[in-house]
C-alpha cells in the first residue's frame, strides 16, 4: 500500500488504530536507491510521538533502517552537525537503527536487511526510490537510463532533443559522490522543483522569442531549503548550495513546535492560489 495517496493515509491511519490494540515492533525506513530520506525520517519522529501521546511508546520496540552511511547523510554527504543531531534524537527517542543496509524481504511479521539481520515487525513504513512515470517509461526515445528520469543539460532542456525539457522529479540527477556498496540517490525535494520549473519556463519563452542566453543552474547548485517536521519539532535545513562545496550550511533544531513548517505550508498555498507563483 502507498501511503502518499488520501486513500493510502486513511489506511495507513486505520493499520494504526489497529495496532494500537496490539502494540508490537515497528520498522520505519527507506530502501536501497531512495533519496527522499528526509521524508521518512520525518514519519518515523512524527510516528514516535504519536505512541508516546497514545502512551503505548513503552510497548513499542522502534527501529529506523537507512540505505545512508551515517544517519543525517540524507544523499547529499550530509550537514554540519546533522550527523550528531541526528545520533542524539535517535538516543533521546530510544529508536535502534541501522546504517548502510538495504532491505532483501519484507514478511508479515519481519524486515530482513541486506547484512541478514531479521527484524521483528507489526507495523512498518519503507521508503523505496523515486521513479519516473509510465509515459516516460514509454517513450524510449527520451534516451532515459533504467530510473527513467530525463537527461537534461544545466538549462533543464533535454540533452539532445531540444523540444523537451524537465523540471522537478523528472530530472536525471546524477549522484555527486560515489556510491558505497548500498545505493542511494540524491533528495528531490520542493524547492529546487519550483526553482527548475521557474528555469524551464523563463527558458521556453526566450527560445520562442529567441531571445538572450539561456539561463543555467545545475541541480546541486541550487540552494538547500527544506524543513523537517520532528514530531511537534522541526530541523531547518539552509545551505548556499545542495551538494558540496558549500560556502555556508546549517541545521537549525527547533523543540518547541513546527512553526516553519506550518508557516511554509501557508505560505506556498497562498502563493499558488494567488497565481503569485513569480514569489520566492
Ligand atoms: C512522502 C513524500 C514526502 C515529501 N516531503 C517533502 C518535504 O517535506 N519537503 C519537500 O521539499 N519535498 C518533499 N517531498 C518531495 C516533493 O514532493 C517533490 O520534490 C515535488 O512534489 C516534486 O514536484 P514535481 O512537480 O516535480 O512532481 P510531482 O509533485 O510528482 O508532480 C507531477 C504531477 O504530474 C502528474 N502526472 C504524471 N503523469 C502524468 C501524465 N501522463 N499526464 C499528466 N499529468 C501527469 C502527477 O499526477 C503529478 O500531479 C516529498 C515527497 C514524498 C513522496
């Protein structure tokens, strides 16, 4: 079952009302090849803080499993002091994870990781890698490798056939860093989607216009920006650029609430609504 649909998290919701009666292990994850880690690392705080406010935390045994090497790398060789921030949640919130593993079988009752580790499950929420969709897979003349992501050059038009172009999650992004021996892909997330949209469509009018250069900024030069909601908690994400080299780069915790996530939300709704779409 998905979990990114309405219908998804309505029974998503109706499993955990379920598991409430009979609280047992949970796995909370992403596989080998995701790249939206940041995404599940959010469920699993949010999850955590949904047991302790149905007070079945204590029945619960919670396991976090990555494809990253380090918790905190998010597929981008992580953040100053993600790592540590990262380790010292992973502590306060008593969940047990593993690093650099990917996922070989998941049964009814258990998670069973690329190291041979078995683990016990009732409840469980894996990340798998982001893909493009089936009129990409299609359309073998888009030249796509086996992710089906669109080859495009720094201006987002594709790479040879200049009638197309890519913005957001359809952009092939190549990793920036070697792999180790479990895969993992780079974060796709909203901002650099709305920031490569932008591009495409500045880019489409000079073309039919003919006029001036296009504009070009690669995938990892585009700014970090991004909140990680926590469970009622938060992590600002800011840096002058998504892969290294970074000029500046920080992780801003706040405990007290998710107010810049909430904020964001509003903001980028009014925005939209608007039409105002112009607005950073
Ligand atoms: C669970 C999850 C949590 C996330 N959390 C965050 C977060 O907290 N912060 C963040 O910044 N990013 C987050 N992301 C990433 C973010 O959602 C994406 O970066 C963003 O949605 C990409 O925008 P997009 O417009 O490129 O693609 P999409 O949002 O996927 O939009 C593509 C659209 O095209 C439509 N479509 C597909 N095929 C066709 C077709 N043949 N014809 C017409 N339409 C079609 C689809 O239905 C879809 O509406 C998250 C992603 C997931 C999956």
């Amino acid at each position: 079952m998905y979990i990114g649909t309405p219908t998804g998290a309505m029974s998503t919701r109706a499993k955990l009302e379920e598991f409430k009666k009979k609280p047992g292990p949970i796995v909370i994850g992403a596989t080998q090849g995701a790249g939206c880690m940041g995404a599940a690392y959010e469920f699993l705080f949010n999850l955590e803080k949904w047991l302790r406010d149905q007070k079945i935390r204590k029945k619960v045994e919670l396991h976090w499993v990555t494809p990253e090497p380090y918790l905190g790398h998010f597929g981008i060789d992580g953040m100053p002091l993600g790592e540590a921030m990262l380790t010292k949640f992973m502590d306060m919130f008593n969940i047990t994870y593993h690093t650099g593993v990917g996922v070989n079988e998941v049964t009814a009752t258990s998670v069973i990781l690329s190291d041979g580790t078995v683990i016990d499950s009732e409840f469980k929420m894996l990340m798998p890698p982001f893909t493009g969709v089936d009129f990409i897979e299609n359309s073998p003349g888009l030249n796509c490798p086996a992710n089906q992501f669109i080859p495009t050059l720094p201006t987002y038009r594709h790479e040879t056939l200049t009638n197309v172009w890519a913005a957001g999650l359809a952009v092939n992004v190549a990793p920036p860093l070697e792999q180790g021996e479990v895969p993992f892909s780079v974060p796709k997330t909203g901002y650099p989607s709305d920031v490569t949209g932008k591009i495409v469509a500045n880019n489409v009018i000079k073309t039919i216009k003919g006029t001036g250069k296009l504009e070009e900024k690669a995938w990892g030069e585009i700014p970090g920006l991004c909140v990680m909601d926590a469970g009622e908690k938060e992590v600002i994400i800011v840096s002058n650029s998504l892969f290294k080299p970074r000029v500046f780069a920080l992780m801003i915790p706040n405990v007290i609430f998710d107010f810049f996530k909430v904020f964001l939300e509003k903001y980028f709704m009014w925005k939209i609504r608007r039409g105002l779409s112009y607005l950073p």
